[in-house]
C-alpha cells in the first residue's frame, strides 16, 4: 500500500516534486493527497503549473476541479490532489498523511516540524538545509538508506 503525502509550500521543490511523482504514479512508493500554500490561491499555482519554463507538464491536462488540481493524463489516468490555502497551524489536512513534506523554507528547524507530527503522520521531509535533523538525504548519493 502506498503512502500518502501532503506538501507544505508550492514553490519550485514542491513543482519539480509533483511532476517527478506523476511522471512515476505507477511505481512510487507513495501518493501526494495534499498541497498547502499559506500565499498562493489555487488558481495561481495552476497558473504556475501550466506555465513554467523548466518543469514542463505537456504530458497532462491540468484543470482545477473544485478545491483540487485535478491532472489527466493523455492514457485516461487521473490524479486529483487537494489544495488548501491556510498558515500552517490551520492546515485542515494536518496529521491525515504518513508523509509531510515541508517545502516553504520558512520551517527549517526540528522544532518548526515537530508539530506536523501527529495523527497518521509519522514522517516530515524538509526540502532546506535543517542543521538539527535526524538525517539529511539527499537523492542521487544516500537516498537509498531511506
């Protein structure tokens, strides 16, 4: 069974995630549910999806199907990821994912994270620098020993 995952934070991590995921959907180990951006309304981060100079989604139709971005694929497979618009203490999706990915940059510490770790939530990815975690992965060299 495949993990959830929720994303804290639309910027270019986030962007380059989703599409490395959907482009993968099959084999992944697990499935974004959620993205959160306390700055960016759905409308924008689709703007920003259909968009982008480098991380190009011509394999997908991207349409905004209620407060989802819904993505189809040209073979009929549909993904669907819920988007909220909250600061993060108001998160509605907060403990539902196994996976929390933080993806602001403004939670970089273990402290900032510690409270994404409740409910289902057991793991909490951060895609900066974070001196104090219990491990830095970083894909390509030591990605494996996650």
């Amino acid at each position: 069974m495949k993990k959830s995952a929720g994303i804290n934070g639309f910027g270019r991590f986030a962007l380059h995630l989703i599409k490395y995921w959907l482009d993968r959907k099959e084999e992944s180990n697990f499935e974004i549910k959620y993205i959160n951006d306390d700055v960016l309304k759905i409308d924008k981060a689709i703007q920003i999806i259909k968009n982008d100079n480098y991380v190009i989604f011509n394999k997908y139709k991207i349409k905004k199907f209620g407060n989802s971005i819904r993505f189809l694929k040209m073979n009929g497979a549909i993904a669907e990821i819920e988007y909220t618009n909250c600061e993060k203490n108001k998160i509605p999706w907060i403990g539902q994912p196994k996976m929390f990915f933080e993806c602001t940059g403004k939670n970089t510490t273990k402290k900032d994270c510690i409270k994404f770790l409740k409910g289902k939530t057991s793991i909490v990815l951060i895609s900066a620098t974070c001196w104090d975690a219990d491990k830095t992965i970083i894909y390509g060299f030591n990605n494996r020993e996650y």
